[in-house]
C-alpha cells in the first residue's frame, strides 16, 4: 500500500477510495450489526428501534463520523494525538477516553467471540441436533470452564494476527467473506420470513409503534450508533490519518454507513421474524438480550434441508467479521500503548491481551458463578457495554465536539472535506454539529448515568 507513512503503527494510507471503504465497512461490520442489533431491536420494539436507529445513524452518525475522520486526516493522529495537535489543553482527557474505550470493548467482544467459535464447533459436531433446545445456551454459558476456554481461543486468534503482523491478509480474506455473509443473510432471512408465523415479526421488526418509543429507545439507539459506527473510540480518527488527501471523504463516509446499515437490518430481519415463527413471539424471548442469536439461529438452521452444514457456514462468516473488528479494536489498543508508553509493539500486545483476559474472564463468569454480581442491575459483561456505549463515548464525542466548537473551529472539519470534494452536505452538518450535537448528546448522558444509578430502569 502507498502513502505516508504515520506516527500510529496500525499501517500506511489506503491506496484509493475503494481501499478506504473496505477497510472501514470491514471493521465497523461485526458483532455489532448481526448480534447486538437484533437483540436491541426485538428489545425496544422493533420497528420503533430500527427507526429511531436510522434517523440517529443517518444525522448525528454522520456528523460525528465527519468530524472524527476529518481531524483525523488533517492531523494525520490517532485521537490522542489529534487533540495535543489541534491544541486541546484541558480537553486532553476527551483524546483519553477516545483511546480507553477501545481496550474496555475488545474483552467483552472476545467474550462473545468465543460463544460463536463454541456454536462453529457445535454445529460441526454430532451432537448439533440438540443445540436447538431452550436451555443449551444458559447451560453452556452459565458453566466456569468452557466459555473460558472459547474466549481464550478467539483472543489468541486475534493476538497472534497482530503478533505477526497479517492484519492485511486477514482483511483480504474478510473481503471476500464479506460478501459471502451479505448473501448468506439474504438467504436466511428471505426463509425466515416465509415460516409459518413469521409476518407477523416483520410487521413487528417494520412497523414503528410509537406507543412503544421512549427515551429508554433512543439511549439504546444511539449507544448501538456509537457501537456499530465504531463512532467515539478514536478508531475514525486513526482511519482518517491513513485517509489519503483527495479521497472523497463525504461519500467514502456514506458508502460504509450504507454497508453498515444494511448488514445490520438484514441480521434483524433474519432474527426477529424467526422469534415469531420459532418460539411463538413469546414477548420473553424478545427480551433475551445478548443470548437472542444463540438461541434464535440454530432453530432456523436445524429446521432447514442440510441445516448443520449452513449453521456452520453461517458462524465461519459471523466469526470471520468478528474477528477483522476485534483485530482492529485490540490494533488500536496496542497503538495506543506504542504511541504514549516507550514501549515495543509486542510488550504492548501482550499487555493487551493480558487486559482482554482480566476483563473478560468476569464477563464470562458473569453469566455462570459470578451472576450474583449484578452492577447497575445487569451481567458484568452488560456493564461494560452499558459504560463504554452509553457513558463513555457519548463522552468521548462529547470532547471532540467542544474541542472542534471551542479550539479548532467548525471550519477547520469544513475545510478538510472541501480539500478533496466538495461538500455536499456542509449545510445539514454544520446545522446538526453546531447546534443539537452538543445538547441532544448531553440528554443522552445524563439519563444513561440516571439509568446506571438506578433512577431509571436499563
Ligand atoms: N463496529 C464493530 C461492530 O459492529 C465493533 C467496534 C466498535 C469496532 N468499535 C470498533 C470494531 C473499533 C473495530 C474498531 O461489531
């Protein structure tokens, strides 16, 4: 690849705007949008979820991808070099948490990592008839050793791309795989729809309800804009500073979102209708939570023609874009510690892989032995989703609003996207950036602390 070559250690500029859209859609496409978007929307009903996730995607998404990806690119740092760049002074510890948030996600990610490796196995196994019944993933799950052992192999996988450094070939590879998931979810999701049962999921998974819309929606929805955007963790800014000069950068920006959004609602629909058709729209399952795809997808495999076969392709693919985000998570933590600290690309490595085990052994644990710890009334691995994704990068994006609004200037983002295209949306994003950024993010944070602290329910 050509390019400059820059002070983060992830790896040189994209070669063109192709390059850029793929590296991005391949890290922001993961775990996000086909396990946790499902289950937010059959949580907050349905239809309701989705829209509200749109209209957030489509304008605060937008804005703050702009803005982190432009200060990315005319600074050429990752986020906390960015901020010292741009002069951030006392809003250093925005660049901070930018750059923490990233080590909190990837031991939980590894968590779920592991619980798709264990479904992969299972589903090649002889015993996969029996991954169908209710309580084999609360079995599975709840038990000390075996979640450990799956989450250990995923973070050895991801440890070891970065020890030797095929970051890029495990990208072309999820490229190809890529394209592979998007049919495949297609395919699912058309049989899906057309189980005995299943219309009504879609007129739940597609029609807005507004009776059912609250502000407890539009906190999930914008904490799963953060997550899946990967907007608020410093990840965009390091994109940007690879980002060459004359790319396009307001439609690269759309072109992944599209991607993004796309994956993300095809998973919802492979899921939500199956819960209809499968387990009778029981409002409990609805409500599963981070359990929903495991227990949801492998009724709809094992009820299909050569099911065992496709429940295994499917989890190669899922495992596949699980394992590009959860490379370029730990790269970033890893970058992070290279930049700041004096020490070598491996000790850093290895400090991270040492935190995505003390981190997410508990996250694990939470759902078996250590389920009677509840913090802010969730599993531990509810926790550190529910800080990172509702608290923290509201946060992060935050600071990078004040520190555009108060140091830098809104023209400084402005001029950076007109130094390659011109900006077609300038107007709606210096509206949105200059005026309900700031004031609707705030209201988010503050009833996320309320929720945390108990004034409110999660
Ligand atoms: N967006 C990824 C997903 O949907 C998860 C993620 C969050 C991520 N932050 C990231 C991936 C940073 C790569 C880099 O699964």
């Amino acid at each position: 690849m050509s390019g400059k070559s820059k002070k983060t250690t992830a790896g040189a500029g994209f070669s063109g705007k192709m390059g850029y859209v793929l590296a991005v859609a391949g890290s922001a496409v993961g775990l996000g949008n086909i396990w946790r978007f499902p289950y937010l929307a059959a949580k907050y009903g349905g239809g309701t979820f989705l829209f509200t996730y749109l209209v957030l995607a489509i304008t605060f998404g937008f804005t703050l991808i702009i803005t982190e990806t432009a200060l990315g690119r005319k600074t050429g740092k990752s986020p906390i070099g960015a901020f010292k760049a741009l002069g951030a002074k006392k809003l250093m510890f925005g660049g901070w948490i930018n750059a923490i948030v990233p080590m909190l996600i990837v031991p939980y990610y590894c968590v779920i990592g592991g619980w798709v490796l264990k479904y992969l196995f299972a589903f090649a196994g002889s015993n996969a008839v029996s991954l169908q019944e209710d309580t084999y993933f609360n079995n599975f799950v709840s038990k000390t050793g075996e979640p450990i052992f799956w989450l250990l192999v995923f973070a050895v996988a991801v440890f070891v791309v970065i020890i030797m450094g095929v970051e890029k070939g495990i990208e072309r590879v999820s490229k190809i795989l890529m394209p592979l998931l998007v049919v495949m979810a297609i395919g699912i999701a058309v049989y899906s729809v057309t189980r005995p049962g299943a219309m009504e999921g879609v007129k739940y998974y597609l029609i807005p309800d507004f009776s059912k819309f609250s502000i407890h929606t539009v906190v999930a929805a914008m904490g799963q804009m953060f997550y899946s955007l990967s907007i608020g963790m410093g990840v965009l800014f390091t994109y940007g500073s690879y980002m060459k000069k004359d790319i396009d950068m307001e439609s690269s920006i759309r072109q992944v979102e599209i991607v993004d959004c796309i994956i993300a609602f095809l998973a919802g629909l492979m899921i939500i209708p199956a819960v209809f058709a499968f387990a009778g729209g029981n409002p409990e399952t609805l409500q599963a939570g981070p359990s929903l795809m495991f227990i949801t997808m492998p009724k709809v495999f094992l009820s299909m023609p050569m099911g065992r076969i496709i429940g295994m392709v499917f989890f190669i693919l899922v495992f596949s874009a699980a394992l590009t985000s959860a490379v370029s998570l730990m790269e970033s933590g890893v970058a992070t510690f290279v930049d700041t600290t004096k020490w070598s690309r491996k000790k850093s490595s290895v400090v991270m892989l040492g935190i995505i085990l003390l981190l997410g052994i508990p996250s694990s644990l939470g759902f078996g032995v250590w389920s009677f710890i509840k913090p802010i009334g969730g599993s531990i691995l509810d926790f550190f989703d529910f800080i990172t994704n509702s608290i923290m990068m509201p946060l992060a994006a935050i600071c990078t609003i004040i520190l555009v609004w108060k140091v830098c200037g809104f023209n400084t983002v402005v001029e950076e996207v007109e130094s390659s295209s011109k900006f077609k949306e300038k107007k709606i994003y210096l509206f949105i950036a200059k005026y309900l950024v700031l004031i609707f993010l705030c209201v988010i944070l503050i009833s996320s602390i309320l929720q945390a602290f108990g004034f409110m329910k999660i």
